[in-house]
C-alpha cells in the first residue's frame, strides 16, 4: 500500500531525515566566523572605526558595493566586535541599524531608530502625529541626556534620499551635523548603499561631511562565490547531499549575472528545500534552476504587493491603458479610482509616481518623438501580465479589477 505523502513527509521531519543540519547557515542575517575574499574591505572598515576603542568619535563611514558583495556582513561583524571589547568599558557604544528600503517614510525610519535608543512609549515618541524636527530632537535629547555614543548604521542609504526628498527634510544635513548639537555623547553615520551614484543627488553641504571615509566593496567572481558556497554547505547541509554539479551551476548563475553572494546562498537554500519536498536523497542541477525561477517570480510579487494603493492602481492603469503614454494612463488610472471609489490624485503627481515606479525595474519609459506635435513618453509593463494579476488578487480592493 502507498504511504500518504503527508505522512511521509512528517516521518521524515521527525525521524530526522534531512538534507540540512543547520538552515540557519543560509540566512542573510547570518554572520560566519570567517568573511571569505572580504580581508582588505574588514582592514578598511576595522581602521575607519578603531578610535571607538580609543574612547573618541570616528568619522562618518560610507560603504559602496552592489548586492550580495557583503556589505552589511562586514559591517556588522566588524562593530560587533568592537562593542565586545568596550562592553565593560566607560565609554559604551549603542548600535542602531535601520534598512531605508525596508521604510515607507522618514518618519517611519526615524521612530525605527528612536525604538533602539529606548523611546519605547507613545508618549516618548508616538508612530504618528510629531513633525520631522520633533521626532530628530527627541533622538538628539535621549542621546545626550544619557552620554550615549551611538552609530547609526543606515543600510541602503540611497533610498534615504528618496524618504527625504519626499517629505521635504532634509534629515541627512541634521545627522551629519548632530555633534555639533550634542555637549554629552556622539553620533556616527554610517551608511550602506547599492548605489555608487548616489551621491549626486546629495546637497553638497552634506556630501562633505557624510563622506568622510568610504570603502568600496566589489563583485564576487565565480570561483569566489563557489569557495563561499562550499564553505557554508559544509554546515548548513549533511554531508554529500549537494552535488558538485549543483554547486557549481549555482556559482555560475550568480556569479556571471551579478557576481552576487547572498543570491548564490539563497538559491542554493530554496534548492535544498524544494529537494526535501521532494524527497530527494541529493540537491541537483535540475533543483538549482527551479529555484532560480522561483525566486524570480516570489521577488517580483513581494515588490508589486509593497505597493501603496494608487500606485498599486497606477501600475494596473499602465497594464489597461488604450495606449501607453502619460495622459491614457491617468484617464486609465481615474476610471480604476473610480471603480474602487478612491480619490483620485493630480495628473502632475502620477506623473512622478510613474518615474518612480520605472526607477524599481516594474515599468519602463520610452520617449517618443513626434515631430511637429513635440514629443511624449510612453510606458510599458516589464513583468507578465498574470505576475500582477496572480499579485493584486490577495488585495480585497483590486480583486475585482484583475
């Protein structure tokens, strides 16, 4: 008689019949002992910092690299150690860490911060209803008033600029500024971005004393990567349950695309998975390319479902619309506004969400010349059409429109 599949996989669960002896070992969070190919960036990173053992404030440090280059890893690493030998020491670091892309507004990411210092109640620092300035002071006043020397570590500190530029404060000239406001304790900002451009959209004034030291962190090659795989399969998996071949297609995947680490360790821990569903003995090639096409498509809808409403209405107006330009698309967005009986937004601010949205990759513009009648942009989706359906039907307001 065949065994109910449910069963087996429960069996196998308890009975300890798995591919993995550690999963931990394939989270992003995860820091290793030792940091592969990354020595010259930990030298870099460790010098910029040291005067914290010196009892002194170091300078602002901005970290450079694309994803998955180990950025955040090294960081992170680097003041935990630190704050290990100045644990029992008079002049205490706090670390406060904060992901910009992770945050809707500035707002939002300066509560995030203000949480870590130990504003914990609304009456300290409520979610909503204080100004910018306010809730920056509130910070400022908790640090001095305990003698706190803080590092604030901003990861994707390029999307901080578009926080900023959307409320109107410019945050990132008061963060660079605060010692000079602060009689007790210190700040130090250290940033963390994907983007090697960023900075020009920076005031100058800023740009000055953000970046006072930098470390640029570059891409992985292919048999970097594969030395970073093998070293985590070795705790992360039982023995001789990934196959060379998988290991090294996977290298290869993410190595040549994007010389991205991170990604590698992803794909390899969603391969593992799907042949433990699988009941598989081993992780094979076949596995590493099913979780390259999965992970694509759950990356995608995780970025269509972050989406506010009207833009979320915005990129359905683009997926509907007679025609592709500005002007069809918002006729396109107003009648999808009024179908769900939401208020519609100016034509001038959709027209800027759109820019914003063809910055993510989701859409893309293209300007169109035509001769004595000017010219216009139009857009286009870059996913599938049932990408933003299978998305947007989980939304209780937009199921009917999909």
């Amino acid at each position: 008689m065949t065994k109910d599949p449910i069963d087996k996989l429960l069996d196998d669960a308890q009975s300890g019949k798995s591919l993995f002896k550690n999963r931990e070992v394939l989270h992003f969070s995860f820091i290793p002992d030792i940091i592969l190919h990354r020595e010259d960036e930990q030298k870099k990173v460790t010098q910029s910092l040291l005067p914290l053992l010196k009892k002194s404030r170091p300078s602002n440090l901005l970290v450079y690299g694309k994803p998955g280059t180990g950025k955040t890893l090294v960081v992170k690493k680097v003041l935990g150690k630190i704050q290990e030998r100045v644990k029992e020491n008079s002049f205490p670091i706090q670390l406060l860490y904060a992901n910009a892309k992770e945050e809707t507004t500035l707002y939002g990411l300066l509560v995030k911060l203000g949480r870590q210092l130990g504003l914990l109640s609304q009456k300290e620092l409520p979610s909503t209803g204080l100004s910018i300035s306010e809730v920056f002071n509130r910070i400022i006043s908790t640090i001095e008033k305990n003698g706190l020397n803080t590092v604030f570590v901003i990861d994707e500190i390029d999307y901080l600029v578009e926080l900023v530029s959307k409320s109107g404060k410019d945050v990132f000239y008061s963060l660079t500024r605060a010692n000079e406001r602060l009689k007790k304790g210190t700040l130090t900002l250290i940033g963390i971005s994907n983007d090697l451009t960023f900075k020009e959209r920076l005031d100058p004034r800023v740009l000055s004393s953000l970046s006072e030291e930098e470390v640029i962190f570059t891409n992985y090659t292919v048999g970097q990567i594969k030395e970073i795989l093998e070293e985590r399969i070795k705790v992360a998996f039982i023995p001789n349950t990934v196959e060379q071949a998988a290991v090294n297609l996977c290298s290869a995947m993410s190595g040549q695309e994007h010389g991205d680490a991170r990604r590698a360790i992803d794909l390899l821990r969603v391969a593992g998975e799907i042949a433990e569903r699988e009941q598989s003995d081993t992780v094979k090639e076949d596995q590493i390319r099913r979780a390259a096409l999965k992970m694509e498509e759950d990356k995608e809808t995780t970025a269509l479902n972050s989406y506010p409403l009207h833009e979320k209405l915005l990129i359905l107006a683009v997926m509907k619309a007679s025609g592709n330009t500005t002007g069809e698309i918002y006729q396109s967005y107003k009648n999808l506004c009024k179908i769900t009986r939401q208020k519609e937004l100016t034509q001038r601010r959709i027209t800027q969400m759109l820019s914003e949205i063809e910055m993510t990759g989701l859409i893309t513009g293209k300007i169109i010349h035509q001769g004595m009648h000017g010219r216009t942009k139009k857009f286009n989706l870059t996913l599938n059409a049932d990408t933003v359906k299978k998305a947007f039907k989980e939304d209780l307001t937009l199921e009917d429109l999909v």
